[in-house]
C-alpha cells in the first residue's frame, strides 16, 4: 500500500474514532460542530465525564491495584469521625512518597478527570490528626496563559500578564473525601488552599528559581490562586466566606473548551497522528521541542483530518473564582503597587472558623457520615470480590 492512501486510511479511522466516541459520550454531532446535550444537569456533566474518568482509572491500575488496600486505611469509616476532635493539618506531597500514591488514589475518585498540573505544582493531603485519616485535597498548578474572566478582573494588559501570572497559581483539584466531604469539609479545603501555609509552601519551593522563558528569577510571592467550578455553578465556593471578607470571587464562566472528550483513550492515536503529519506552532526554543501542550496537539490534528479546530470547544461552562491572597493582590498584579499586603490567615484560624459556621451545625442535625464504610470507596478490590 503506497504511504500516502496508508496515511489517508489512518486518517479516516482516526476521524471516525474521534466521531463515535464524542457521541458514546452524549455530545451531539450537528452540521461540522459538535453540541454537548440539550439538558445540563450536574447529573449529565457528570455523565459526560464518565468515559474519561474510567479511562484513566484503568491507566492508573498497574501502578496503584496492588496498594489499594494500604490506601485505603488513610480513609475513614464514618464510626472513626468525631467533629468535636477534628484536627486538620496540611502535608505537603513529595515526588515518589506514600503521600503522593494516596494523593493520585484519591483522584481517581473525583467525578470529573483530574489533571496531574502543568509546570510549577504544589500538593497538599489535608489530614485530620485526631484519627490520621484522609479530609481531602488540595493541587496547585500553572495557570493556563490567558483567561478571560480573570484577565479582565485583574485588569491587566498583555505585558502586565507576561511579567507577573507568575504569581498566580490555579488549583486544579480542590475538594474532601467521605465521609469529611458529609459534613461539608470541601468547604474546609477550600479555605485552606487559601492559607498561609500554602503562600509559605510556594515561596519556599519557588522563591529565587528562575523562569524558562525570560530567565527571570522569581520572588516566591503568590499573590492570587485560582479555581473554576467542576460542574457549572459552585455551590461550595459561592458565598464561602472567612470572617467578614468573601474568599472567593466569582469573576464569570469559561467559554467551554477543553481536551477532556479526547482523554478516553483517543489521545495517544491523536497524538501520534499529529507528531507524523502536523507541524508545532513556531515557539521559543527553550520550550523545547514537540508541541507545546495537548490542545495544541487536538488543534492541530483535527483540521488534518477534515474536522474542526473549534471542537475543542464543547460547551460546558466552568464557573471561574479568584482567591486573593493580599488586599492588594489585583493592584500588585497589575503592576500598580510592588509590596503585597497580606491576608494573614492560619490554618487553626480557617479551620475554628469553618468548625462553628459550617461543620458543628450540620453534624448536630445530620448524621449520615456515620454510615459511611470505606470499603465503598474501593475501585479495583471491590470488582475482584465480586462487589462491583
């Protein structure tokens, strides 16, 4: 078979992959664009998530099946929670440790796919010290380049985002574990991505390092975290509140792009077609090289195989917050002000505030955590007796 009419049949079943997959998937496939389903629910978002997130579980199980019983004791039977004693503590995650298996275990659990970060990242298990076990979790990487609602909220202009969104971080999971997550403990993490141990963690880890780019060192302070909504409008981030002073401001929706719909299986094909027959946008030769991100890989295999760039567009809206870490954070970052002044905000401090607002109240009239096995939360054991 001569190359050219290998490559053109390559090309026609990749194409028809992409096509059955993004249907299996509930997205509708209209005139050369691709529409997510009429009816948006939590419920469907989730559904639409569904195959990518059983895909990267099975990625993850050769690394993580045979550990899955250790992990498991880091979580929680309702019985082992008492409110009235819970002590949460941050530890940081370090590359290669136990902290980080049961930080990639707990992800798996998540109803949408949990991105592993992109460049700088910092990881946080949040443990309740009076019985050892798991609360929830906590990563911050790079902030994608350019997004509008924050850009505009900030104010800031193509320079202002070039020199400083190195002191911004978003964090790209954020949220608790049951049965914590019963008694309103996403709440809890939330707040701590907010805290001074977090700001302390990045200066420590990042302060004096220098950029690939500009070669710039950079000062480890983090003026400004970022988060969006996993399924559409946030009801753990709206109103969350410390003290007088609202931590998290929403700043708008996204307009509904991502590579999620091409994470269940389809991406290695998409890649490798793409490396053969597509070209990397011109870049700075400290990059590196290769493509410089996966949407550029999706953006640039999909017209080579007669679809559109613009599917990476599919509709579903992420509510954007912006959690200031300084009263001037928005003026530092728009290069008005050079010294940051901050919130002071410790962890003891966020967590007494969370117990009485939040946690107290909803365990005095609830009481469904108790319920709670951990041998729910088992994904690959939980199959192979049968329980699945």
């Amino acid at each position: 078979m001569k190359e050219s009419t290998r490559n053109s049949v390559e090309g026609a079943d990749l194409r028809d992959r992409i096509i059955r997959s993004l249907r299996a998937q509930g997205f509708r496939v209209r005139n050369g664009a691709i529409l997510p389903p009429k009816e948006l629910s939590k419920e469907r978002i989730r559904e639409l998530h569904k195959t990518a997130v059983e895909y990267r579980i099975e990625r993850a199980r050769d690394g993580l099946f045979r550990v899955e019983g250790d992990l498991l004791r880091h979580i929680a039977s309702g019985p082992e929670v008492d409110p009235s004693r819970m002590s949460p503590r941050l530890v940081e995650v370090l590359p290669e440790s136990e902290e980080e298996l049961l930080f990639r275990y707990a992800a798996l659990h998540w109803s949408i796919p949990v991105s592993s970060g992109y460049g700088r990242r910092l990881r946080f298990l949040v443990v309740d010290d009076s019985n050892g076990k798991l609360v929830g979790l906590i990563g911050l990487g790079d902030p994608v380049y350019s997004l509008g609602p924050r850009d505009e909220w900030i104010g800031w202009t193509p320079s202002d985002r070039k020199k400083r969104l190195g002191h911004v971080m978003d964090a790209f999971v954020l949220g608790a574990v049951p049965p914590y997550s019963f008694l309103l403990c996403g709440k809890l993490v939330a707040m701590l991505a907010a805290s001074d141990t977090v700001r302390n963690a990045f200066k420590r880890k990042y302060g004096g390092t220098r950029s690939v780019i500009r070669r710039k060192l950079h000062d480890g302070r983090l003026a400004l975290v970022t988060t969006a909504s996993a399924l559409g409008r946030s009801s753990v981030y709206n109103r969350l509140r410390f003290g007088g002073r609202l931590l998290y401001q929403s700043v708008g929706f996204t307009k509904g792009s991502g590579e999620f719909h091409f994470s269940n299986g389809l991406y290695s094909a998409i890649t490798e077609f793409a490396e053969k027959h597509c070209e990397p946008t011109a870049k700075q030769e400290r990059w590196g090289t290769g493509f410089r991100n996966r949407r550029e890989v999706i953006k640039k295999c999909l017209p080579a195989l007669g679809l559109s760039s613009d599917w990476v567009y599919h509709g579903i809206e992420r509510e954007i917050f912006v959690v200031p870490l300084a009263r001037n954070a928005r003026e530092f970052l728009q290069g008005q002000h050079t010294r940051l002044l901050w919130h002071r905000q410790t962890e003891a401090q966020l967590f007494e505030y969370f117990r009485d607002r939040w946690m107290l109240p909803r365990a005095s009239w609830d009481d469904s955590f108790k319920s709670w096995c951990k041998d729910e939360w088992a994904i690959w054991s939980k199959k192979e007796n049968g329980r699945g």
